[in-house]
C-alpha cells in the first residue's frame, strides 16, 4: 500500500472511530464516505449510494441500511441528517415497483431531460422504483440504476406486478410492431424484446394489453408466447450448447446496421454493452448490463490463438493496466474462425485475423481477454434465465446485483 493510501485509511478510520469532537473537514467527510461507499456500493451503478457534502454536512440517499447506520453511529447526529434512506416508506407501501409503458425507456444519469443517457429499457419490463420525484429513480432487472421520467412507466404496486408476472405475456420478435387500436389507427409502436399481455383473439386477430392498460390489436410484426421461448431455449441450452449459441448468433446478426447509440439497449440503437446484453435477453438470459461487469460472467477463454476462439465467447477490448488488471472499453460476441459481431458505429462483424477481407486492425490490437458463459449453468445474479430474476418473479423481489 502506498503512503497515499495509508494515510487516507488512517484519516477514514479515525473518524469512523469517533476520533474528532469537532466538525470534521470537508476533506475528512469525503474520505469517510469513500470508506463507506467502498464497503457498502463499490459499483454505483448497481448500488444506490448518492451522498454528497454540502455545507459542512451530508445530504443524499442510500439503499443500505448498515452504510447509513455507520455514517450516524460514527458521525455527528447533525452531520448525517440529510442522508435519507431509499426507497422510502410510501414508496416501499405504495409503488414499490413500474412497468415500462413506452416502447423505450431512457434512464438518465441525473433527474433532468439533457443529461446523459446511462441505459435503456424496453416496454414491459419491470423496475424497482428507488425515489420518487420530478424523475424517479429505478433499477433495472440487471441491477442498473438510473433516472426516468414518470411518463415512460406505469407504477405499480407489489400486487399488480405480481399480478403481471403471472400473466400469459407475449414476446416481440419481430425488429418493429405495430397495434392498432379500435379506430384503425396506431395505438403503439413497439421493439423486440418487448413484452405485452395476450387477452384473446376475434376475427382471427390478436387482442392485446400493454403494460399501461390500454389494448390493442396486433397489426403488423410477431411475438411467441414468452414461456414457451423461454422453455425451448433453456431445453436447447441443456441438450446441446453449440445450438443454443448458434440460435443466439443468428438473432444476433439480424441487428446488422442498427446504428451505435451512447447508452443504447434496444433496436433502435445499442452501445456495445447494450447490443451485447439485449442478445443475451432474446435468449432467455440476463447478464450485466456494462462491458467490464460482463467480465464477471463464465469462464476465461484463451486469446492467443483468435481463430480458435469459440463462437458465443465474449470478447473484450482495451488495455492492460500495469497491476494487470483490465481496462475493458469495448464488447462484442465471436462468431467463431477469428469473426465478431459488436456494435461500434452501427452493428458490424469483422474479423480478428489479418488476412480476412473485414479484418479490424484497431480491435484486433485492443483484444484483451475472452470469457465464455455456459448457458447450462447459471450463475446467479452474474448470468441468470429471465424467470430467476427477481423483479420477474411471484413473489417479486430486487433484483440481485452481480457485485464480484
């Protein structure tokens, strides 16, 4: 450990101990809270820790109940009373949790309409609603955490969503679809990866509900019945891997084209991760939602040779830093022979050996490591089937975080 380090360890635990009978330093409450946040949220993203100093105090909100209870038993009563633990008691009593109602969701990065977009989410896809204000704030079945306007979800209560889970849901397949309501004209447009409730059939036509409560007739586009996809491809998975990826990368390349958009997860537009981990779903699979949290799923792959890299394997780019560690910038999916699919610029394959037409000189230099997930073993919160998450389950629940 470096002097650096070591004194701000011994300055965290000397306050932490009760050490200073004064108002502690702004320096000093910003090292506390970097000890704590350090225990109790060491990724953000996936852990509610937003606290900052202002005048001299803290304010914000946690989600730990053991990371608040440190900062008042260690701190000054004062100092700590404008940290707030969340979700609060009308939230936990009253909507706890929400559907998303429009066809894409954005979650931003603070509650405010020009800033930066850190996910995406698909229609009827359940959240777990953190704080409720102007934009609230929600995370996502893989444990992503971001801010979203109140007129892209549906709240709900614990009840209702339950209620939900158990419904006969439909999948959207199809890269648009279009509902009609009873007027003929387009009641919603939605992506795949969506999910609505069927609610029967006339005249050789789909009735169907959308996460809000309104209906709609399907127009134009396809869905499966959600529990049958699901069951063919964990029995495909189970009988013989090499067909479950082989499923997974056929979808995979229908998204050829669909442009690069920062923070993308939907056909409209995908960031990297985000193209990564909408395949993953459309196979029945949650993973994580970034591409240096993806490194936590499956087992490592070897590099040397890029043409025996097998096909389904993550591939990630960026740099080794001197301790050895990863700095993963990039993801994509192999393909198998030295060939991926990734999204940078717009959906892409390219190659890895330079003797191929398509070969990516500037990846192939930036190939760092590969891991490969096998579908038949689950690994809970890091690689999961849709139906072990908790926020798609009766009883419903938050979601688990892949935090290792």
């Amino acid at each position: 450990m470096s002097v650096k380090h070591w004194g701000l360890a011994l300055a965290s635990a000397a306050l932490l101990a009760g050490c200073a009978a004064t108002t502690p330093s702004s320096d000093s409450l910003d090292k506390a809270l970097h000890t704590v946040q350090h225990s109790y949220a060491p990724d953000r993203r996936l852990t509610l820790f937003d606290v900052k100093i202002q005048d001299g105090r803290l304010v914000g909100e946690v989600e730990s109940p053991e990371a608040l209870a440190l900062l008042q038993s260690r701190l000054e009563p004062t100092i700590v009373e404008g940290v707030r633990l969340a979700p609060d008691e009308q939230t936990l009593t009253q909507t706890p949790y929400a559907l998303v109602s429009t066809s894409v969701a954005t979650l931003l990065a603070r509650p405010a309409f020009a800033a930066s977009t850190v996910t995406q989410a698909v229609h009827g896809t359940p959240l777990r609603v953190l704080t409720r204000a102007r934009f609230w704030r929600v995370q996502t079945p893989n444990g992503y955490i971001g801010w979203v306007h109140p007129l892209q979800i549906t709240p709900l209560s614990t009840e209702r969503l339950e209620a939900w889970n158990r419904s006969p849901k439909l999948l959207v397949t199809s890269p648009s679809l279009i509902l009609a309501n009873d007027a003929q004209s387009v009641a919603a447009r939605l992506t795949s990866g969506a999910l609505v409730v069927y609610a029967g059939k006339s005249n050789g036509r789909q009735r169907i509900e959308l996460a809000d409560g309104r209906f709609g007739w399907l127009e134009k586009g396809t869905v499966r019945p959600l529990e049958k996809h699901l069951s063919q491809m964990q029995l495909t998975a189970a009988r013989n891997p090499e067909d479950f990826y082989a499923r997974l990368l056929a979808y995979a390349r229908t998204l050829v084209g669909v442009p690069y958009l920062w923070g993308g997860a939907s056909p409209l537009g995908f960031d990297c991760s985000g193209f990564v981990s909408h395949v993953w779903r459309m196979a029945g699979f949650i993973v994580p939602r970034d591409a240096d949290q993806m490194m936590r799923a499956g087992h490592s792959v070897p590099i040397d040779d890029r043409s025996a890299i097998a096909a389904g394997s993550h591939l990630f780019f960026g740099k080794v830093k001197e301790d050895g560690t990863f700095n993963v910038s990039h993801v994509g999916l192999s393909l198998g022979g030295g060939r991926f699919i990734h999204a940078l610029g717009e959906v892409k394959i390219a190659s890895l050996i330079s003797s191929d037409a398509d070969y990516d000189a500037y990846n192939a230099s930036r190939l760092i490591a590969a891991r490969r997930i096998d579908p038949r073993i689950h690994e809970g919160a890091c690689f999961a089937a849709i139906p072990e998450n908790g926020l798609y389950r009766v009883p419903v629940r938050a979601p688990d975080v892949c935090s290792h």
